[in-house]
C-alpha cells in the first residue's frame, strides 16, 4: 500500500512539472485527471494576504471504488490558495472524493509529516505539528444526486465541484493528539491474509478518552483525540495488531505531550511480538513489614516459566539484586509467566520465599503480582 500512495504522489508532482512547461492546449495531450479549483470550495473565505485569510491548502482524495474499500490516495503537497492542482493517478469508471485542509500559512511554510514526498495530510511548521483553521468535503456531505459525484474519465480532466465546509475557524485555544498507527510498524506489513496485521486497536490510558477500535491496516487517516481547552500534560496509549480473525498478533505503546492550543503528533514504539515481565518487591516487603537495610539486604529470582511448564533444575534467572532495585525479565512470549523469589538478609539467608506471576502481552510491560510462599 505505501507504494500506491507513493506513485500516486508521483504522479501528482509530474502533473505540475509539466503544467509549467510551454505549449498550446493543442500541442498537449490531455490526461486522465481530477483537478481542485479553489473556486470550488473557497466561498466567502478571503485567499489573500491579510491577516485571517486562507493562505494555502492540502487536498487528498480517496477512490471510493478501489477493490477491497476506499483507497485515500498521497495527498497534494501544500498549494497556494489561488493555484489549481491536479491529481493524475485516477482509475476510470472510479468514483472519487475530495477532502480539502485549509491553512493561514504560505505553502512554503509547511512540510508534509515525514517529508516533502511522504504523501501525508498532516502538516508541520517549524517542525511542530500544524492544525488546519479550515476543512471542506468534495461533493458536500448532502450532496446525493449523480450530478455531484466525481467520477474519473478517461482523457478528461474533471475539475472537483460540489465543495462543503465541514468545519469553520478553529478554537485557537482548543488542543489534539495526532496518533498514526502506522507509524509504529517498522518493517511489519498490512496484510489481511491469515497470519498478518488487518487491523489496530487504540486504547487510552486516560479513561476520559474513548478507545479506537478496528482501525483498519493501513489506516485511511490518522487517529485524532480532541483534548478541548485545558488537556493533561501528558497522554499514554497502548496500541494493538491483530489478525483478520481478531487475534492479538504485536503491541506498543504511544505517547504524547500536550499543550493548551496545540495539535501534537503522539510519539510510537515499534510494535513487538514480545513483552517484558518486571518485578518489584516494594509492596510484597511493605506487606510483610520488612523494609530495606532491616532486614532485607538483596533477592534472587528464577527464570520466568510459561504457567503450567516444568521447573526442572534451572539456575536463578538474576540475583542477587539489591534490595529495592526493580528487574526487568524481557523479550518474553505472551502468556502468564511464574517467577520464584528469595528475600535474602545480609548473610545471604532467605528471610522471604515468594512467588510472582503476571500475564505478558506483546509489546508492554507488566508488573508481577507477588505473594509469600
């Protein structure tokens, strides 16, 4: 799919190499197209220089008729406000529509979010994420007749009507989270055979923020997460790929700052098909009113075993660790995972035999639950 949206920006940039080269309309053959003119969705929003005027603007289009469901196609690089630009990887016969992102910023001022060839929809200026102050939709959101639809023909270049603002001026005080899960599949592919990822779930950590389930792989558009006026600092999420059939396949966590005003990017790790499983003591000890330097000194753990796995004669897994020092045992498949601990005093006496477990789910990071033997 990247490579898709990858020759469909291609062509886009060819488009307008050659509409500045010289020639009569005669001399040039006309190409299968769908053009946006700002006269179509501009209305009574000024493109000028003053203060408050639109300035620039980002189009992107989706194929609504591409096998399999909607295809959104690499978006337009930013585009002065008064320039026309023309989208060439069309199929014919297709049904299209136009979404329209406009900005108070000259086009020069903004960079698409990877880089100049990346496609994205999503803008950075000076190097922070940027919100569009207007958005419109091409045909509106009430057209219905066939008259408003886009449809591509061949040899034609059809020039985008129909336009609807979807949203006006935005609360300059208003903040968001711009989370792609995308972003977080390094060298992991979309795939909705048996096996490979078809779908992601977004959870928030912050239960005020509703999860985003079933987005699709790879994702039309990024998540969004409307914070309003007075959002938290910061914003941690889990995100999880999974299989046509619902199974969890990797996860990784996300995180972002926010700040009031502001539409930030959320940061991804990779996503991993392992966990970690950490142990600390801190509460087992307070339980038991031990404490450290009275009475415990340092423990030892044995490696973590897959519940319902033999002990055998394995040798402890770490240790001795220092009394309120925290391990970390990794790269561990999911499952529930169970752990021996030895409390030891500063002899090297066992003062507290415990066992830990915790369930370890791909790409997080759990805390074991430890209780005296």
């Amino acid at each position: 799919m990247p490579g898709r949206r990858a020759v469909a920006l291609a062509a886009l940039t060819a488009l307008a190499a050659c509409s500045e080269t010289s020639g009569s309309d005669d001399e040039q053959e006309i190409q299968t197209s769908l053009t946006i003119d700002p006269l179509a969705f501009l209305g009574d929003v000024r493109c000028s220089n003053e203060p408050g005027a639109i300035r620039s603007y980002v189009a992107t289009l989706t194929d609504e008729s591409a096998v399999g469901g909607p295809f959104t196609l690499a978006s337009s690089p930013p585009v002065p406000c008064s320039s026309r630009v023309s989208f060439t990887y069309v199929v014919e016969g297709h049904e299209y529509t136009a979404r329209i992102d406009g900005y108070e910023q000259y086009a020069e001022e903004l960079t698409p979010i990877g880089d100049e060839t990346s496609g994205s929809r999503h803008m950075l200026l000076d190097g922070a994420p940027v919100a569009p102050r207007w958005t419109w939709a091409c045909p509106g959101p009430e057209a219905a007749e066939d008259a408003d639809k886009l449809v591509a023909k061949t040899g034609v270049n059809v020039v985008v009507q129909g336009c609807a603002p979807l949203a006006g001026p935005a609360d300059p005080a208003s903040s968001a989270i711009v989370l792609d899960p995308a972003s977080a599949l390094g060298a992991l592919r979309c795939d909705a055979d048996d096996g490979a990822i078809a779908s992601f779930d977004v959870v928030p950590q912050d239960s005020a923020l509703a999860p985003v389930l079933g987005v699709a792989c790879p994702p039309e558009e990024p998540v969004v997460y409307e914070l309003g006026a007075a959002p938290a600092p910061a914003y941690f999420f889990r995100l999880e790929a999974k299989d046509a059939a619902g199974e969890l396949l990797f996860g990784s966590s996300c995180f972002a700052t926010a700040s009031a005003g502001i539409t930030v990017t959320a940061t991804c790790d990779p996503l991993s098909a392992t966990g970690a499983l950490e142990l600390d003591l801190a509460g087992l000890l307070a339980d038991e009113d031990l404490a450290c330097g009275a009475g415990a000194s340092s423990y030892t753990a044995t490696e973590p075993l897959l519940d319902g796995e033999a002990a055998g004669s394995k040798l402890p897994y770490v240790g001795p660790v220092p009394c309120g020092d925290r391990v970390l045992l990794s790269a561990l498949a999911p499952g529930v995972y169970k752990t021996s601990v030895e409390v030891l005093d500063a002899t090297g006496t066992s003062v507290l035999p415990a066992d830990c477990s915790g369930e370890v789910r791909p790409g997080a990071t759990t805390r074991a639950a430890c209780a005296p033997r």
